[in-house]
C-alpha cells in the first residue's frame, strides 16, 4: 500500500488553506476507535461535514514510531492546536505475527482511503475506449472447437500477432456514452467476458481460455488487460473551479443511483478530470414558464403549442435553484469519460445532473 504520510503531504499541496474554514459536525466525537472494515472516508466523515477534506485535519503523532498507516484498534482523538481542530492517533498495541520466514509483521492490514470492493470491477474488467481504439483492436475470429460459444480451455484463433504468453482480455461491446449536449460519442464501454493468454504467436495466432465470465463467440475483442494494482490511497482534492461535468449514465444502467453506486461523468484525463477529484452534485434547476395572467406552466406540462404562443403573449420564463443532491469522487479517469463513486447522497442521483467544484 502506499504510504498514507505521502498520501497526506500531497494532499495538503492541493487541499484550500485553512482560510477556507474546515466544517467541523456539531456531534462529532472527541475520540473513536478504529474498527475492520473502516475506511479513512468513514472515519472523516464522523468529524466533517466534507469527509474528502481528512488531510486538513491530519497530524502526525511524533510520538508514534511509524505514524504512516491507520490499523484497526487505533484510537483517533480530535484535539485543538493554536484554535485549530486536529486529529492525531494514538498507536494500539500493533498484532504480530510470525511468518514462514522468521519475520514478524502486523496482522491485520491498514485501513484504506475508500471501500475497493465498490470499485474493484472497474479497476480491473470494464474499460472505456475512443471509436479509433476499437477499429485498431484484433479480432476472435474462430476456434479448434466447432461451436458457436466457447468455454474454458478452448483454444481460440485472433486475427494479430500476438507475444507468446502474453494475458489478454476478451471484450464485447457495451454502451456508447455521448455528450447529453452535444450528443457527440464520448467513449465506448468494453465488457469483460473472458480471459486468455497466448500460446502461439502468428499471423492468427493461438490462445488458450480462462476465467469465462459470459457467453464467448466470434467478433468479440481483444485487448490488454488494466494493470492489477489497487490506488488504496488516493490524493483527494477538490475538482478545479473552471471544470464543469455532468453525470451521463449509471455504471449498472440504474435510472437513480445512491450511495456507493458508480456512475460515468463527462470528460476525462483530456479535461483536466483526474482520480481523486471530488465534484458536489446538483440537479439542475427546472424552468418554469410564467403567463401574463401569473399562470406556471411546468416544462413537463408545457406543450408545444404553449410555447408558440409564449411568443406572441407576455410571458417569460424562470429558471428554479439548483438544488444538491450529494458528491461523488473520480476514482478512474479516460480520455473523455471518467469513472466515479457517489460518497454522500441527500437524494437520488440521475443522468443530467451536474457536477462542480465542491
């Protein structure tokens, strides 16, 4: 894991000074305990009312001899320094245990910054590419088996020259993200249906399938696999105030998502759009249209036909609050789309909604 005192002095390069007064919640403890099963958010978020800003509130106990990871039975105590909140750990009593090679180490491991369970399949199974990326890629063009679905083991034949031992994944095509603007295609999902490597490489060469997670056949993709390693530790900081987002669609196709659901965001690493950036999450604000008689019409109620006429009559519109619906934090980011994990939610969350600097 990476260590979580580089994690904090990044952090507090990126993090808004303390001018920018931290918000600590009117019942937040004076100490806690860490249990298994916490994430650094979880605990932020019994002190503050924005947990991202954990950092802030760091310092380093120098009485502790290796203050970089947070393990559970650690007790955590909110003091004041100079009028300013602080958290410092107090070390528990580290469990050791031995290992096959005569050395002891920490029995359980430290605590990470978020729960990777939530996120673990799209750090390694689903991508998203751009249209050139998919007509580059090789093709599943047939097997020694005559079938028209393949199975473990089955050897299967590519369409590219491919290294000899080489893991690859098997793809199929999934959804077509677009700018909800523009209506331009900003990226195209990959599903993950199997796994393979190579063994023999040739102008259509041999692979060997493993780990069949769905229907295999031809016409399927191929294409390297994301690297399996897991940011346990990731830099927070608040999204740019000149980078504007808006939630496209739900990772699992939801028409509202929550708490701890995915979603995809437009724009990605070419916006300035990054992992660990945090956006607040509002619903637009609805338009109403106003007659000269006083009379709202709600844009869902308002035809066609009224809106002709709002041209020829007095009436004018007006434009509602927008209205918070939570936050969410960019964990993988693309060339156009990024990946997201909602972490507070006041109200559902749905395509169409915005994302700012929170």
């Amino acid at each position: 894991m990476s260590r979580l005192l580089s994690f904090i002095l990044l952090s507090l390069l990126v993090m808004p000074s303390w001018a920018d007064i931290l918000q600590l919640k009117a019942d937040s403890p004076k100490d806690y305990v860490v249990v298994k099963g916490d994430t650094l958010w979880d605990i932020s978020a019994k002190f503050l009312k924005s947990p991202w800003r954990w950092p802030e509130l760091w310092q380093v106990n120098q009485q502790i001899s290796d203050p970089h990871w947070i393990y559970p039975g650690d007790k955590i105590s909110l003091i004041y320094v100079n009028g300013k909140p602080q958290l410092v750990v107090n070390r528990a009593k580290p469990q050791l245990v031995m290992t096959r090679h005569g050395r002891k180490v920490q029995r359980e491991p430290p605590i990470p910054t978020i729960e990777l369970s939530k996120i673990r399949h799209y750090l390694t199974q689903q991508q998203i590419i751009s249209a050139t990326e998919l007509s580059e890629l090789p093709l599943l063009i047939g097997s020694e088996n005559d079938s028209l679905f393949y199975k473990n083991n089955d050897i299967i034949f590519v369409n590219s020259s491919l290294p000899v031992g080489t893991q690859y994944g098997i793809y199929r095509r999934g959804k077509i993200y677009r700018s909800p603007i523009s209506e331009q295609a900003l990226g195209q999902e990959m599903v993950l249906v199997a796994k393979a490597h190579v063994t023999i490489d040739a102008d259509t060469s041999r692979l060997k399938l493993r780990e069949v997670l769905e229907q295999v056949n031809n016409g399927h993709f191929v294409m390297a696999l994301p690297q399996q390693t897991f940011p346990e530790a990731f830099m927070l900081q608040a999204a740019a105030i000149n980078i504007k987002s808006v939630v496209i669609d739900s990772a699992k196709y939801f028409r509202e998502s929550g708490i701890n659901d995915v979603v995809i965001i437009d724009g990605g690493h070419k916006q300035g759009i990054k992992q660990g950036n945090v956006f607040a999450i509002y619903q637009p604000g609805k338009v109403q249209y106003i007659n000269s008689e006083g009379v709202v019409k709600d844009p869902l109620t308002y035809r066609t036909i009224d809106k002709v006429k709002s041209y020829f009559v007095s009436a004018y519109d007006q434009k509602l609050p927008n209205v918070y619906r939570g936050q969410l934090m960019v964990f993988k980011s693309f060339e156009n789309l990024s990946y997201a994990l909602i972490t507070d939610v006041s109200r559902p969350i749905r395509s169409g909604d915005e994302l700012i600097n929170p």
